[in-house]
C-alpha cells in the first residue's frame, strides 16, 4: 500500500469528526429514541394539538443519532406542546451509535419510510422537518424525489450544508491522492457526498434548491466551521427564509456544533418557523425564553 493510502483512514475520521454533530461520550450509550420514549419525544401516543397540528420530525447530522443530537431541542418542543420525533439513519455495519454515514440518497429512503410512521401513528396529514447539518440537506432529497413535498409542511435547517462543504479547503486535498475520492466513499459514503461539488448534490441542487409547496428556513452562523463557505448554507427560492444568528444577537458565537446542540436562540427561531403565526422576536434575550 502507498504511504499516502495509510493516511487515508485516518483522513477520513478526521473528516468524518470535523462534519460531525460533536456530541458528549457519556450520552452515546443512551439508548435509541426511535425505539422508545426519550424525555418526552418518540412517544407515538402523541397527538398533535390544535395549536401544533403536525408532528415534528427531527433529523440528526452526520456522525451523531437520533439521541444525542436532540438533548435540547427535542425538551425545548416537547415543552411547547408539540409532538415530537427523532429517527436514526445512515447506520454502517459494524458502527454503533454513530449514524448518518451511509449514501444519502439511501438514508432519505429511510426518512421517507419515518415520516410516514409517523403520520400514521398520530392522524396527521403532514409532518415539519427540523434537521442540523447533514439532517438539514438529506430532507431535500426525500422532497424532491421521493414524493415528500405532498407530507411535509416546512423543513428547517439548522446548519445544513445544502451545497456541500469545503471544510475551509480540506476536501480540496483529495484531488491531490489519486483514488483518495474513491476510498473515501467506500469507506463513508454520506462525507463523500457532502463535499461540494459531489455528484449527489449536483443532482439535487439541479433545477434549482426548492420543490414547489414547502416552506424552508435555514439558520446559519458566520462562525461555522464545519460547513464552509457559511453562506452556502443559504437556499434560494420562493417560500425560504435564510437566517444569520448573528443578525439576531450579535454576540452569539455559536459555531456548527453548538447551534443544534445547545444553541436556544437557535431553538427560538426553530419555533418560530414551526409555528410562524404566533413568532415572536428573536434576540439575545431568547436564552432565557
């Protein structure tokens, strides 16, 4: 084996961490919220209120599951009335708990089969999506697709990477390993596809970012790491709303990870756009809200 392939491994962890949902060690050996309850959420005796009418679909990003990357905003919903429900995808064999790994394209076909379990389990006739990262674009290809936009009423990224990621240059290197875009994506096919400029994203972004019938917003935050440039989070099309999080409190230093996980500023404008009739006011104060 070339040296240059010894290296590739553990490139591809390195690139795998840094598009990860970094989330605490500890809470990895929590047990999958889509086969039981988990602080409220994924509990498909839930019915939707008259207030919040559809379920809330939450899709995790790379690296993480559908219990770690939730610990705050799945509580945050639940709080607020709303039926609330995290799937786990993307699973390698022989990788626990460590998720949104497999092609993407596949890992919709698992979304689409979710949200339709939930739509049974609670009478809804559509579901709002709310994913970070890779959860923020994977949903678009189930959208346009795989017949979503008849069941989905809104998605909302927090952080999504919907025209792929450089990783402020990284991914560029590839190119300069003969066959390193190969083993990349045998080894991890959902990194693969997430570096702009993949096959994956040229089709899907192909025709332009949105379906007809679906409402988007996307919260970005200028201090992402992990999906850069941070503007190509944006999408473009009618029914989207973009956001800057520094727009809305200029001292939130939030970067990729922290704006899914903890971020309830973040969360604030998440539930503004579930619920855009009764949004209030984003600012620095909705910490405390």
């Amino acid at each position: 084996m070339l040296p240059w392939k010894r290296l590739l491994r553990p490139l591809a962890a390195l690139l795998l961490t840094a598009a990860a949902t970094v989330v605490p060690t500890a809470t990895a050996a929590t047990a999958q919220a889509d086969s039981a309850p988990s602080r409220g959420w994924n509990d498909y005796s839930c019915k939707p209120s008259a207030a919040h009418p559809r379920p809330v679909v939450l899709v995790h990003g790379t690296f993480a599951n559908s219990v770690d990357n939730w610990l705050g905003l799945a509580p945050y919903l639940v709080n607020r009335d709303y039926c609330v429900y995290a799937l786990d995808y993307g699973q390698l064999p022989g990788v626990p708990l460590f998720h949104g790994l497999g092609p993407i394209d596949k890992s919709a076909e698992q979304l689409k089969s979710f949200v339709d379990k939930v739509l049974a389990a609670t009478g809804a006739a559509e579901a709002d999506l709310v994913g970070h990262s890779q959860g923020g674009l994977m949903p678009r290809h189930y959208l346009k697709f795989l017949g979503g936009a008849a069941k989905v009423n809104a998605l909302v990224g927090i952080a999504p990477d919907n025209h792929g990621t450089t990783l402020n240059g990284l991914t560029k290197l590839l190119d300069h390993f003969p066959g390193a875009g190969d083993l990349l994506s045998t080894a991890t096919p959902a990194l693969a596809d997430q570096v702009a400029g993949s096959a994956f994203l040229t089709k899907l972004n192909a025709g332009g970012d949105t379906v007809p019938g679906v409402r988007y917003t996307v919260i970005a935050t200028k201090y992402d790491e992990i999906v850069t440039p941070y503007r190509s989070q944006y999408l473009d099309g009618p029914h989207v709303r973009n956001v800057l999080i520094q727009d809305l409190c200029g001292v939130d230093f939030s970067e990729h990870a922290a704006l899914g996980l903890v971020d309830r500023i973040a969360f604030h404008e998440v539930a503004n756009a579930l619920d855009p009739a009764r949004a209030t006011p984003t600012t620095c104060l909705s910490v405390i809200g």
